[in-house]
C-alpha cells in the first residue's frame, strides 16, 4: 500500500488517477484548489466504495503546498508517490497575450509542479524510495502549435527539468517519470479552446481559426482513464522511461518531431487544420 498525493484532481486526468490508485488499495489523496469542487469525485467514489482524502492544496501557493504536504507526512511519514497533475491551458498569441497572463500559465503548469516536488523531496530522500510523475503534454515534445506558445514553454520546460531532477535524485532511490499525453477528453482542454475570440485585432481571425481546427480535433478524444492507468503503471514499474508518451500516434509524433524541421512541418499541419476548420485567414489590417 503506497500513500499517493494528486493535485488537480477536480475533474479529467487527476480525478480519474486519484480513482485509480484507490482501487489499488493505496493510501489516496485527491487535492484541489477548492474542495467544494470535489462533487464528481466524491460521489463515483462512493458508487465504488473507494477510500479518497480530499485536500486543499493551491500550487501557485507555496503555504498551500506545504501544509498539505506536511499533513500526509504527519500521517504517513512520506509521500510515496506524488503526481503533478495539475495543469491549465491556454490559448493566445506570443504578442498580444497579456504578461500576467501567461505568467499564471506557468505559474501552475512549471512553478506549481516544483513547488509540490520540493515539499516532497525531503521525506522521500530520507525513507530512500519515491517516485515523481510530472504530467506533461505532447505540446512539450513536439513543435508549438500557433497560439500554443506559453502552454508549450511550460510543458517543455517541465519535461526539462524533469531531467535534471532525475539525474539528481536517482542516488536517493528516487525515481522521476515525465509523462506526456497526446490529445484526451478533458475538461481542461475543452474549456481552453470553448471561448471564442474577438475578430478585432491582428490575430484574432487567425487565433478563431486555430480554436476551430482545436476543437475538432478533440472530438472523439480517448477518455482521460487512459492516462491515468499509465500514470498508475509510470509509478508501479520501475522500468518506465523518464519520458513516457501516452495516446495513439503520440510516439509516431514525437518520431516526426525528430526528423522534421519547423518549416517543414508548419506547411503541413496548416494543411491538415484545414481540412477541419476551413481555409485558414490572410493576415489581418492593421
């Protein structure tokens, strides 16, 4: 039995994990910004008799992160598994996205994950065993999609880190796993390209374009199940590589991504976003 931290589990990906690991039997605690937004979680648990604590834990929140942490260390001595799952995305241009913004983008995408990651370390080194999973994204293996930038950055910069943190702990029984879904049904991602944008501006056709061509190709995503049985597996077996890919055609994308360059690739996803959103917009008057 392995006591398991989980943050963003309100819905998708972490509520489906924080379920999984509790049909396991393990030790689960499903956190989030706001507790009340717990429903869903709480009632399938119910249906299935899990076991599920539910805490409070902001990663943008350095106190937050702590006393959560602290409470299942109190409890338990070491957080045996922690999955940094919490996460947003995001949709705007390089320019005219507003600097705070994108600067909350990474803050709990890239900030958020290493805040939980480094109130965690510390009982992990001294029991010598744990493991980290850092969820990442496809967007943070392959190239950007336009008006993807901040959201990638983050997840690149996660799986960069990722590395290093690997590198650095493994001496102490620690093991690091970043894993790095392709496109899934989640509330997240659905809500990110849901909004429309004003046509005003020099990118806003473009950018409604892109959310066309987006929303599209999330139509028909596999269930968010998916990843959490992986994230399940990344932390039971310790063969798992540190970058682990997850969904169909997620590592032939990768594949691509290593023998294609930019330019080369841009012409053909404009092609293909095409075929979904229609003829994509000239540039815009000034």
């Amino acid at each position: 039995m392995a006591t398991v931290l989980i943050t963003g589990c309100s819905s998708g990906i972490g509520l489906e994990t924080a379920l999984a690991f509790a049909r396991r039997g393990d030790r689960t605690y499903a956190t989030m910004r706001n507790p009340a937004k717990a429903t869903r979680l709480r009632e399938r648990a119910g249906a299935e008799k899990l076991d599920i604590e539910v805490l409070a834990l902001d990663v943008t929140d350095d106190a937050s992160v702590t006393e959560a942490v602290r409470e299942v260390e109190s409890a338990h001595g070491a957080v045996d598994v922690l999955v940094n799952n919490a996460g947003v995305n995001h949709v705007g241009s390089v320019e005219a996205t507003p600097f705070d913004e994108a600067r909350a983008v990474l803050e709990t995408n890239f900030w958020g994950a290493l805040r939980t990651t480094r109130a965690a370390l510390p009982a992990m080194r001294r029991q010598g065993r744990g493991v980290v999973v850092n969820v990442s994204s496809l967007a943070g293996r392959t190239w950007s999609v336009p008006y993807g930038g901040f959201y990638a950055a983050g997840k690149a910069g996660l799986g960069a880190v990722s590395d290093a943190l690997a590198g650095e702990v493994g001496q102490f029984g620690i093991r690091v796993v970043c894993l790095e879904p392709g496109s899934f049904a989640t509330d997240v991602h659905t809500n990110a390209f849901a909004g429309e944008v004003t046509q005003e501006g020099p990118y806003g056709a473009d950018e409604a374009w892109l959310r066309r061509f987006m929303r599209g190709a999330a139509e028909g995503a596999a269930p968010a199940s998916v990843v959490a049985d992986a994230i399940v597996a990344a932390a039971t077996d310790p063969g798992t590589p540190v970058h682990t890919v997850v969904g169909e055609g997620a590592e032939a994308a990768v594949d691509m991504a290593g023998k294609v360059s930019f330019d080369d690739w841009l012409p053909q996803f404009v092609q293909h976003a095409q075929t979904v959103a229609g003829p994509r917009p000239g540039a815009a008057p000034e």
